[in-house]
C-alpha cells in the first residue's frame, strides 16, 4: 500500500469513527431495576446499574421524566422553557407483578422493572404512548428515547419545520441556524422547539424534550415501528402529555412554559420593512406614500443601515441626523418605528456599549478565558453572554435613549447566533458562559441564545417603559420563547413553494406554543411576480404578524410596487386586515390566555378530520376558516368545510359542513368562510389601528340553521398598557339563535372594568336578502335606522359598512341586550 493510499485510508477511519452513521452508535439500555424509591407521593425513581429514572407525575394529565448516568444522582433540575406550576393531584401508585401503576383521573403510567420500561395509558385505559425494546439508552455522552411507533400514528409541531405537516418518516435536528434561502428539506433551521404531538384514530399525547442541547428526532425514518429522540449530552428530561384533544396537551403544555404575552394592538397592523429604508428621506418617502395612497399601514421598520457601523444601540448621524424629529413625525402619522438590534457588539473601544460590556464582563468568552470575537455586520464583535441575568440586566438598560427617540419595537436578529467568519456559521461549543448556569459551555447554550436574547430585550424594554407592551420579534428561539417575542420564519424566496412553505412554518410553530408568527410577505431574497406578492398578502391577513419585506439589493417590493391594478387589489387586502381586527384582537387575546393559536391545521381542531393533515387550509380563531390560493394562475379554489355549517365570506353562500366545494377565487379575492352561528366582530377601514378605530363596532351575523345557534365572543381594552391585567378590559359574549323568520343577537354583558369609546353598533346579516319587518332591542327599543340590506350576490361587506345593516346605539357595557329581527 502506497504512503498516500494508507494515508488516504487512515482519513476515512477518522471520518467513520468521529461521525458514526446514525444508529451505529454503541447504546447502552437502561437495564433491570435493582432497586426503587418511593420519593412522594406523586413520583417514583428506579435505580438500575449506573442509570436512574424518575417518574413525576406534575397534574392529573402531566408527567415528568427523567434519566440520568452516572452516580445516580440528578444534576439540579434547570429549564429555560419551564416557569409554570401545575395544578397538583393526587395519585395512586399500585405494583402488579413486575409492574408499578401510578394513577391520575386523566392516566396511569406504568413503569414496568425489568427491564425499565415505560408506559402511558389515557383515563380510559388505552394505551396512548410505550417504550420501545430499546427504552431508554446512552452512548458516551449522548442519551435517547426509543417509543413504540404503532401503524397509522402521526406527529405535528416540532416547531419551525417547513415541508409536510406530518412529521412522520422525518428526521429532524434542534440546532438554531442561520439558512437563508433554506428549502422544504433544509433541516435545522433557526428555531428550536422539541415538542409535539402523537395523534392517532384513538387519541392524542404530546412529548415535550426539553433539551438546550443539540438534539434530534428521528419519526420513523430509521425503523417502520419505533421513533427516538435524544441529545449530545446531558440528562434526559422529558414531559408526557396525556391530552386526550390537541387543544388540550397544548393548554398542558403552554400551562408549564408559558403563553405569548398580549401584545400591543398596532403590531397587528399592516408591518413595511425592507433591508434597508435610509437615509431618512426614503423613510418619510415610504411613509408618505401609504398615506397619500390610502393603504393602510401601523409600522415601518429599519433594518441595520440606520447605525453607525452596525453599532446597535447608535444612529448614522449622517442619514438619520435628527432620528426623534424623524420618528415623531412617523408617529403624528400613524407609524411606529421598529429598529433592528442583533446581538453583537462591534469591538471598538471607543464604544459605550462594548465598552460597558466589558468592563461588566458580559459577554461570553473562549474556553481559555480570553474574549470571544466573531464577524458579523459589523466586522469582529463581541457577543453578550445572554445566559447571564446581570449580562440580561446590562442589555436591557442600553434601551433607554432609543426609547427616549420614540422607537417603539425591536426585532431581535442574527440570535442563533450566527457568526460569518467560522465553519459551523456559530461559535465554538467550548465558549464559556457565566457560571450562573453551570458547565456545558456554548453547547448547553446555543438554542436558547437568542430566546435569552429576547428575554433581555423585553424584560428591559418593559422595565424601561412599564405602561407600554413591548413588541420583540425574533428569528431564533426555544421552547417558550413567545413569553417574550414574536417570531418569523427568516430569510425565504418569492417564490409560490415558499409560499406554501411559510404556511406550514406558521402552523407549525403555532401548535408548538408560538401564536404570534408570519413569513416575510412576498419572499426576502429575489422578486415576486404582482400576483405572487398579493397572494402573499393575502394569506398574511391571516398570519397574525403581518409583515413584508425584502433583502438588499432587490427591486422595490412595497405594495405599490406591481402596477395600478395590483395596487388596488393589495390595498383592498390590507384593508380587509383592518376591517378584522376587532375579531384578530380577541384570537389574539384568546391566544395569550390559553395558549390556543390563531392559526390551527384542521388535524388540530377538528377530532372528526383527524385524517386531514392538510397544510393548505386552516381555521383562524374560532370562527373563520381560510382557503388560501397557494399556486400559480389558480382563480377556482376547492376546499374541504370543517363539521358545522359554514358561510363563504364573499357571497355570504351557506355550506354544510363536511362537503368539498370548489369556490371562485380571482386575483383579488382569498377564500375564507365563516362559521353558522358566528358573530364577526369587524370595524370600518382606517389608516392605522388608533385612528378612530371601532366605531361603528360592525358585527357581521352569519346566522345558524333555523333552530340551531351559536356564540362568538369580543374582546376590547386600551390595546397598548397592562392594565387588562388588572381588570381594565371588556369581554362579551355574542349569541346567535336561528328560526325561520327570526334572528335573536344576545349580547351578554361586559365582563371587566374598561369602558370602550362611545361608538353605534351595525349588526349585519349575511345571505339575508330580506328587508327586516321589525327589529326590537330588549322587546322595546327600535334600532336608530334600518338601512338597505344590500340583498346582492355579493354581500356588499366590501362596502362602506354604513351601506346596510341595522343601525342601533351601542348597548352600555353592564347590559345585557337581547335583539330580535323577524322578517
Ligand atoms: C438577516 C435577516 C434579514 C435582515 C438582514 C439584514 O438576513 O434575516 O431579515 O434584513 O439580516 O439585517
């Protein structure tokens, strides 16, 4: 064998041993029990070799797991994602045989002691989820699950995943990376959320990994009957949620990590953002021009070019030489200002905010202790070490004088955190981080870099400025991470796949715990074509951020962009997002409260299409139901109706439930329909979300069949201050009851202290082509004016509200108001 053969040989040696194939690994399996501890009431820990297992049962429906090797004793636990107490219960334990019984009201699980093993059976005493033959194993420093996968069980979640729905046959990696212009396939990408559900004919469970590590789930991929998960390194913990409905391991799961907090009402306006508006000029340029055209428009964001250098926390003296007057004058029109603010710190000593960084050695340094200093916009930075609660404290103060210029949200980049001048595009994994987390290094840290990040920012900016709910929005996160920021699904292509894809990437990080997402509308990098760009717009109405963009370097992508014909149709969109709004509020505060999304797949919602893992159409809210067109020169759209009675938006026509029907959808149009028995609460056009809004309150009733009905609710308050926490909000609930001549509207009373504005009230019948004959308020009061039901086709909701409908003083918010309609 010749010198280089042998030297070519030795090389492949080290590629096998140092990346074995996957499964190739030596696994060493949890083995026999050899002992048991009875720790409470409520958990139970099994020692086997040099392994050890804990079951803790945390809620009639929540379980904990846990697994460690080594002396057998658990390193503390620690968690980024958990912060919430779970209702306790009582729990039954029973051994039968070989087998320990630990029983709730909503499941058992069963840990079986030779070998180790683990089962989860629901209330009913079916089986919902087991370990494998291989259970629960470690190799070096690595640990994974192995569970049974039965025929026919699918998975959803995992967070930011693009491609199908169903995770199944997939393997996917947790490793927040920055990949722009990613694909379908493109696996990891920016965020990490290790959490999903199993859903099957008979039920549903979730599993909650909570590992910062690197991490990994192989669906189905490796073998046709069992799934896996596991980490590099540490402990194995692990959440068991026992459903039985989606919607319910969701509540469990937000119920320990958190919800997203209510956000400020004009960040669900219209967003414009592109890489870059400067100088200053383009800036009132752009603002003008949504003015001067009439498209509507709450936020303008500037992207890296408004500092100096890419120094976060200055401004370009040059082109932004007077940011306050600029920004005041954005604000007396209607706009915020939203500025980018990426993690590093350009190194420069004549810096304060490098220069108080170090000083108060906050950010992360190499493993021999010297500083850290990777490439990004800025050239060599440092990166704060945001693991750190003082490092957290730090940044947060460095808020004050932007605030004080009138910025009033910040977008977190480049937080995974993406390094330019390194192979693995991030820092090394041996970087150190303060000693209040412990050892692991930028490993143990890396997924939750830019959630901790956004942690700093909002907990700053909300300290800074307590009367105002900070708007963040994110590119990298973890598990929990929507307690602090909104996420988008980073830098996409216009392209109609890419639409697709951002559709699935917002469903998918929805049922994953983050309600507050979008894509950026009309792809980052390259052009869309006009019809591209508003089908785009259109799906964002119903993505609760709604926000374009565009890289540097590429044409002009605003909605005026495309032509007079497509201006008129993108308008029209954004103004169906203001008209909604009233409705998008209350999804959203039903988000912040729950933890049920906005957005939910069918699969999600409905237990009678279990089998409709379609990413193509979803529900928004309780109410409405969207049909998107996601391809190309596609004007006729066919939809399958969820159960229920449903009313195509636009012609106000009523369809079963259950049936598949093919509905118009032209350039200007994107199906959606609404619930028989809703009552949608909607508002008349305005130009941003505080001017004027709300008056009239515009309810469009889209009545049950005659003898059914149906409840919808409104949420109000003053839409920017925490006061709702404190009871300053207004809830009320809307009934609707059907009969062949008769259409009853119950208001119920206002829960809550806050007085809305004084404003009338429209209620609006869709499909109802007749004239009212009598319409009494509490069996007395007629309405103020019955005006011209419209009757067309087209239900005319497209018209100046004040074109039809019943107008009637808006009830005071202690009364409960009951209208009847007779025709
Ligand atoms: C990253 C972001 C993108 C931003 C750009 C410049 O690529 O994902 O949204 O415009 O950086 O800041």
């Amino acid at each position: 064998m010749s010198l280089t053969m042998r030297f070519r040989c030795h090389w492949l040696l080290a590629l096998v041993f140092a990346f074995p194939l996957r499964g190739h690994a030596q696994w060493r399996t949890l083995g026999n029990a050899d002992s048991l501890r009875d720790d409470t009431p409520a958990s139970i820990t099994a020692f086997s070799g040099d392994a050890t297992l804990r079951i803790e049962i945390l809620s009639p429906t929540v379980a904990r797991i846990r697994a460690t090797k080594g002396d057998g004793r658990f390193a503390p636990l620690t968690s980024w994602a958990v912060t919430g107490k779970l209702p306790t219960t009582t729990v039954r334990k029973a051994r039968q045989g070989d087998t320990i019984h630990l029983r709730t009201d909503g499941m058992t699980v069963s840990l079986t002691l030779h070998p180790v093993r683990l089962k989860f059976d629901d209330a009913g005493g079916r089986t919902l989820n087991e370990d494998a033959e291989k259970g629960i194993a470690w190799s070096g420093r690595q640990v994974r699950a192995w569970k049974v996968m039965p025929p026919g069980e699918k998975y959803l979640g995992f967070g930011e995943k693009a491609g199908l729905l169903n995770r199944r046959e997939t393997h996917m990696t947790m490793w927040n990376t920055d990949i722009p212009a990613y694909t379908a396939d493109t696996d990891p990408l920016y965020q990490t959320i290790p959490f999903f559900y199993g859903i099957t004919d008979v039920g549903c469970y979730g599993i909650f990994f909570d590992s910062p590590y690197r991490s990994s789930f192989d669906m189905g991929k490796e073998s046709r009957s069992e799934y896996s998960f596991g980490a590099e390194d540490g402990d194995l913990t692990y959440y068991f949620f026992a459903g039985p409905t989606a919607a319910q391991v969701l509540e469990q799961y937000t119920g320990l990590v958190g919800t997203m907090p209510l956000p400020p009402r004009w960040s669900l306006g219209y967003q414009q953002c592109r890489w870059s508006y400067t100088p200053e000029s383009r800036v009132r340029e752009v603002a003008a021009q949504f003015r001067a055209l009439r498209i509507p428009c709450d936020v303008l964001y500037l992207d890296i070019d408004y500092m100096e250098g890419y120094r976060v926390f200055t401004w370009n003296g040059k082109s932004f030489p007077q940011p306050r007057t600029l920004l005041a004058d954005l604000s007396r029109e209607g706009f915020k200002t939203v500025v980018i603010i990426d993690p590093g710190i350009k190194v420069d000593t004549a810096y304060q905010a490098y220069r108080s960084g170090l000083a108060g050695d906050h950010f992360v340094r190499r493993k021999d202790g010297t500083l850290f200093v990777g490439d990004v916009w800025p050239g060599p930075c440092a990166f704060p070490d945001f693991s750190s609660a003082a490092a957290r404290t730090w940044w947060g103060k460095q808020f004050g004088p932007l605030i004080a210029d009138g910025v009033r949200g910040w977008w977190n980049d480049m937080n995974e955190p993406s390094v330019f001048n390194t192979l693995t595009k991030t820092m090394p994994l041996d970087n150190r981080h303060r000693p209040d987390w412990g050892p692991g290094g930028h490993a143990a840290l890396h997924n939750v870099y830019g959630m901790q990040m956004t942690r700093a920012t909002y907990e700053g900016v909300r300290s800074l400025s307590p009367d105002w709910r900070p708007f963040v929005l994110t590119r990298a996160s973890y598990a929990g991470g929507e307690r602090y920021a909104a996420a988008w699904t980073g830098d996409n292509v216009a392209s109609w796949e890419h639409l697709k894809m951002a559709l699935t990437m917002c469903l998918n990080l929805s049922v994953s715990g983050q309600p507050f997402v979008g894509s950026d509308i009309g792809g980052f990098i390259g052009y869309p074509s006009p019809e591209l760009f508003a089908r785009w717009l259109q799906l964002g109405v119903f993505t609760p951020l709604m926000r374009a963009h565009s890289a540097i370097n590429e044409r002009n992508k605003e909605p005026w962009e495309f032509g007079d014909r497509w201006t008129a149709i993108n308008r029209a969109t954004i103004e169906l997002r203001y008209r909604l709004l009233p409705y998008l509020y209350t999804v959203m505060e039903q988000a912040s409260r729950t933890g049920t999304p906005a957005m939910r797949p069918v699969v999600f919602t409905s237990p009678l299409h279990r089998n409709r893992w379609t990413g193509e159409e979803f529900f928004f809210g309780n109410d409405i139901f969207v049909a998107p067109v996601l391809s190309e020169a596609q004007t006729r759209r066919t939809v399958t109706l969820p159960e229920g009675g449903w009313y195509d938006f636009w012609t106000s026509q009523r369809y079963p439930g259950d049936t598949t029907i093919t509905v118009d959808a032209p350039a200007d149009r994107i199906p959606f329909f609404v619930r028989a028995g809703a009552a949608l609460p909607t508002q008349p056009v305005v130009q941003f979300t505080d001017e004027a809004s709300l008056d009239p309150l515009i309810l469009l009733l889209f009545p049950p069949h005659p003898g059914g009905g149906g409840t919808s609710d409104l949420y109000e308050d003053d839409g920017s201050s925490f006061e709702y926490a404190h009871g300053a909000f207004a809830r009320r609930a809307i009934g609707l009851r059907s009969t062949d001549r008769e259409l009853r509207v119950i208001l119920s009373a206002s829960e809550g202290s806050y007085v809305p504005p004084a404003r009338q009230l429209v209620l609006r019948v869709a499909g109802e082509a007749r004239r009212p004959t009598r319409v009494l308020v509490d069996g007395r009061v007629t309405p103020e004016r019955i005006m011209e039901t419209g009757g067309r086709e087209s239900a005319s909701w497209e018209e100046d509200a004040k074109s039809g409908g019943i107008l009637l003083k808006m009830p005071d918010r202690r009364e409960s108001v009951t209208v009847i309609i007779t025709y």
